[in-house]
C-alpha cells in the first residue's frame, strides 16, 4: 500500500482530538479488554488470598483432626469439607495458593533473566557469543527436564524453590531462541541502520528499538511459562515429593485422587483452582501484551455514529441524473479507532466521479489517503476501520451508504473480481509462488465467467499476449519467480481485464519498474482500457503518470480532495499550491511531453 493505515499525522478536530492523542496508562487499555479484565480480577484475587491467608483462613493448614476426616462441604465449621487427615480444605486451599503463584512467578522470572539479555545480545551481535550460547542452550534443550527435577530433588530434599529454580533455568533455551530469532530478523533493517548512523550506541539501540519487537512474543512466553510451572510444580506434589508440612494444590489434589471414591468433591477444589489460574495467567498474558502493543481490538467492524448509521435495506435511492455514472464518490470518510476512544480519519469528505472509457488519476504524496480511499471502493478496509460517512455509488446502486458498516462484507464481495477488478503496486508479491501463472490466470475465469478450462486458458493466452508478452504458452507453464518484475505486472493487468470487469481500481501499477518498463506497461494499460471501454481509476504519486494515461486527476492531501479536473487543465494551470508542488517535484519546471497535451490540430503543447 502506498500509505500505511496508521499514519502518525495529527487527528482531525472532527474526529474528537485537538492535535494530540493522550494516551491512556496501561492498567486502563489492559482493563479496557474484556478477557484482560477477567483474567486481572482472577489473579488479583488468588495474590489477596494468598497475602491475607493468616487473615482469612479459618483453620490452621496444618492442623489435623481424626474425629474429621473427609467430612462435607459445610460440616463442623469447614467450608469445603476436610480432607483423609482432617485439615480443612478450605484454609489449605488459601494457603497453598501462596506456594502457587510464587512457584509460577520464580520460574518464569528465571527463564527471563536467563533467556532474554543472552538472546538480545546473541541476536544482535552474533559471532562467538552467539555460537557458545546457542552450544549451551542445545544442551540445556537434550537434558530430560523431569530427570533432571528428580535429581535435584534427591541432591537437595524437597525444596520448592529450588526445584522452581532448576526449572527455571530449563525453560531460559525457549526465551533465548525467541528473542534471538525475533532480534536477528530485524538487526538489519533500515531503521536501525538509521539509528547506527545517527551515532546511537548498541545498547541503546537494542533498548528502545530492538527489545519492543520481542516484548510481545516474551510476555506471551512468560505466561505460558508461568502457567506450565505452576502444572510441573503440582505434579511433583501430587506424586509426593514436596513438603508435607507446606500446603499446596498439587498435594491436595493427591489426596483426593487416592480418596476419589470416598469424597469426589476434595479432588474439585484443588484441580478447579489450577485450571483457573492458569488460564488466569495465559488470558492476562495475552491482554497484557495488547496493552503494551496498543492493540485494542474493536468487537464492531466499521463502526460508525449510532446516529447515522444506516442499513442496506433503507439505503436512499440514487441521486437522480448520476445513474449512467459507472462510480459515484460522494462526501466519504475513513477512521481508525484510537485508544482513548476517538477516531482518526484519514480519508475526509472526499468525492469524485468516473464515467465509463475514463482513466482519473488519485495523485498525492504517501499518506494523503488515496489508497485508502481506494481501499474502500474495493471494500478491502482492514476490520478495525470506520466509514464515517458518505456513500459510494456504483453503476447506478449504492455500494456504501450514509455509515453504513455492512456493505464491505455483502454488496462489495459481490462486486470485488467480477465487475470491479485490481491491479496492484507490486507484482511479485501478489501472485502465489505456489501455482504456474497460468493456473492462476484460469481459475478465476472458470469460477467467475463460468466457463470451461480449455476456454480460459485460451482466452488467458489471449490476454498474456494483448499485454505484449511474446511467448504466452511458456509464461502460462512458469511460476512467478521465473518472470521479470514488468512481466509479473503485465501478468496482473492481463488478471485483472480476464473477467471483463466495468471498473479498474490500480493501485500505482508501475512503482516497483524501472521507466521504459513503467512506460511499456502504461501503453498496455491505456491500449486495453481503450479496446474494452471500461473505468479505471489510478492511483499513484507521479503527475508523469498521471499526464501519460488519465483524463481527469483528483489531488489529495492529508485525506482530503484539494483540487480535481481535467488533466490538461490541471497540468497547464493549476489553481491550489499543493498541486504546483507536485507538479515542481515531478515535471522538474520542464513543459511535459504528453500527447494529452496536445489538442487537435496542435503541434505542441
């Protein structure tokens, strides 16, 4: 795409900011999240009951009673019955929460402080240091971790710390191939070239660009590892080689296992408190790192105004006199949800038409809107976006109506391949590398055209050869890494006319070419758009584009229409002064050589 979706330009007044976003503090996006609320309020309830067990226990853990053994939820004073020795189950289960989340907690913390600064460094720096370390974490990955807890348990008694610890220790390989892996993958990138040069030390790079690409993977990481130590720390104490004298769940849920037939409910409590807090610890993991990350996910798709919002079915009928007009653009507005609550539009009270046998070029720099605008003709938004407003018509009907949130995912798929095709800016990356070109030319035809195999594929050589390609039948028989970039793109164009569409929404088709291809492919395009007389709408940033093959040009800038018009017009004497700056920047104060700027009968422009 030519702009990203979260352009860092300052919100519009209209979207409910004044020019800077306030960015609410952690705890209030993480308690924004439903699942991070959840998962919050069920860790903070274990940690209080583990804090003021001495406070909140009604028996002494520890504290056995034979005159009550393995009495009833309620009996005698205990709450959730006794266990085969008579300690109360209610006061161990208070208790044995404090071994529990501590348990999670060591082993997690040590795997971190172990596996993540060797990661960060091995992933960076490489070399020897990288090569020793990931020696040792191979070895730590071959060791039987169970044999290993049983050892150390043998070596050094029954100490939960210190087996919490060895497990630790065991689980640092997995934060250090993480954060390895996640470092290595952009240590190279341009943006910390960019930092180097700028003269910021190593350590600084790492810290404010390189760790926020590993944070989430290690929160998540961390979660799950505090979950599966709290599973291994029960397992040990279920098989009976913890403390005795220190309550824990896993102990308690031993002991109802081996009395399961004389009182089922003393295995519940315990086992129903495991799988809560580990899955407290997994969902807190998960709503943390959307946190930290600025993710909060929108449950609405395309939400708008309650106030305006409209339906399908109540959509008002076109205005009349614009029904021969092939696409209607009229007023429309595109938004991203913030996270304090506003949105942020990036496309605003734009509008534009295009007739049938048109080429309108959208020009304007990276970030003006125009792909995004693009984007939601096409109804390809991504499902966090907002149509704020306006309404897009299409050969007489409405594709999307005054905020109305469902039309991308109903009337446009049904319009989006068959009567709206798209060609995009960068070829190699849009076909499959996975299927011949043909079979990617074909199928489409046979799906949407409903017509034979041997027919598409006839009518895809056809095409590969309208777009010039010289040998159709070899291009039909490669994979898209075994073509050029200009003959990928004239494989996409060539896809895009197959399933004889009424309007073309390309999206600056010739960025990624060198010029005399741009200006081959350009040819191709005009030459078929003209053979087939359909609409095309452009999108690019290079008024020499714009001038070779558009009939009408709308400027954008910052998300907004600043002038639209004939491209002869507009090319001669434009009226805005953002426009004469594009037109600087790319005609170089040099008289374009264009034929559409040459009338009938005129020898030059």
């Amino acid at each position: 795409m030519s702009e990203n979706v979260t352009t860092s330009e300052p919100a519009s007044p209209e979207a409910g900011q004044s020019g800077t976003v306030v960015r609410p503090n952690l705890v209030r996006r993480l308690l924004k999240n439903p699942l991070g609320m959840a998962a919050a309020v069920i860790i903070g309830l274990a940690v209080l009951a583990a804090i003021l067990a001495p406070l909140i226990a009604t028996h002494d853990p520890n504290t056995a009673s034979l005159t009550d053994v393995l009495i009833g939820p309620g009996e005698n004073g205990h709450w959730l019955g006794t266990d085969s020795a008579g300690r109360d189950i209610y006061s161990r289960l208070v208790w044995g929460a404090r071994v529990t989340l501590l348990s999670g907690a060591l082993a997690a913390s040590v795997g971190i402080v172990l596996g993540l600064p060797t990661g960060l460094i091995a992933g960076y720096f490489g070399g020897k240091f990288d090569g020793v370390a990931s020696w040792l974490v191979n070895v730590l990955l071959s060791l039987p971790g169970i044999m290993v807890l049983l050892a150390v348990r043998a070596a050094t008694g029954p100490s939960v710390w210190i087996s919490m610890i060895v497990l630790g220790v065991l689980f640092a390989p997995g934060f250090y191939r993480l954060t390895r892996t996640a470092v290595q993958s952009v240590r190279n990138e341009l943006y910390v070239d960019a930092a180097r040069v700028a003269g910021l030390s190593d350590a600084r790079i790492i810290a404010r660009h390189i760790l926020s690409v590993v944070r989430a993977p290690v929160i998540i990481q961390a979660s799950m590892v505090a979950g599966l130590s709290i599973s291994i720390q029960s397992a040990l104490e279920f098989l009976g080689l913890g403390d005795p004298l220190v309550p824990t769940w896993g102990a308690m849920v031993g002991d109802g296992f081996r009395n399961i037939y004389r009182q089922a409910l003393n295995l519940v409590w315990p086992m129903l408190a495991l799988a809560v807090i580990i899955g407290g610890f997994v969902l807190l993991g998960n709503a943390l790192r959307d946190a930290l990350e600025d993710l909060e996910k929108v449950k609405a798709k395309h939400r708008t105004d309650t106030s305006a919002r409209g339906s399908l079915g109540s959509a008002p009928p076109v205005e009349a006199g614009t029904e021969g007009i092939l696409l209607k653009v009229s007023d429309l507005g595109v938004g991203y949800p913030q996270s304090d609550g506003t949105i942020k539009k990036v496309v605003d009270d734009v509008s534009f038409e295009v007739n049938r046998n048109e080429v309108v070029g959208i020009v304007g720099e990276s970030g003006s809107g125009k792909s995004q605008t693009a984007f939601t003709i096409l109804g390809l938004l991504p499902d966090n976006a907002v149509v704020t407003g306006g309404s897009i018509q299409f050969d007489g009907n409405y594709t999307v109506a005054l905020g109305d949130d469902r039309v991308p995912q109903s009337r446009l798929v049904e319009l989006r391949g068959k009567r709206i095709s798209y060609i995009p800016q960068e070829p190699m990356s849009n076909l499959d590398p996975a299927f011949t070109i043909g079979s990617q030319l074909v199928r489409p035809m046979v799906k949407v055209l409903g017509i034979s195999k041997d027919e598409a594929k006839q009518r895809a050589i056809d095409l590969l050869a309208s777009v010039g390609i010289p040998d159709p039948p070899r291009t039909m028989a490669a994979y898209p890494h075994e073509v050029s970039g200009g003959m990928a793109q004239r494989v996409l164009i060539a896809g895009a006319f197959s399933c004889d569409p009424d309007l073309i929404i390309a999206d600056e088709p010739t960025t990624a070419l060198d010029v005399t291809v741009q200006a081959e492919v350009l040819d191709v395009l005009r030459e078929l758009q003209d053979r087939v007389g359909l609409g095309v709408v452009m999108v690019t940033h290079n008024f020499g584009v714009v001038a070779d093959i558009c009939d009408r040009v709308v400027v954008m800038q910052d998300g907004r229409v600043v002038e639209q018009g004939a491209v002869r017009q507009i090319l001669r004497d434009p009226r805005e002064q953002y426009t004469k700056m594009l037109l600087d920047s790319t005609l170089e104060d040099k008289e374009p050589l264009t034929r559409l700027l040459v009338d009938a009968g005129e020898g030059s422009a």
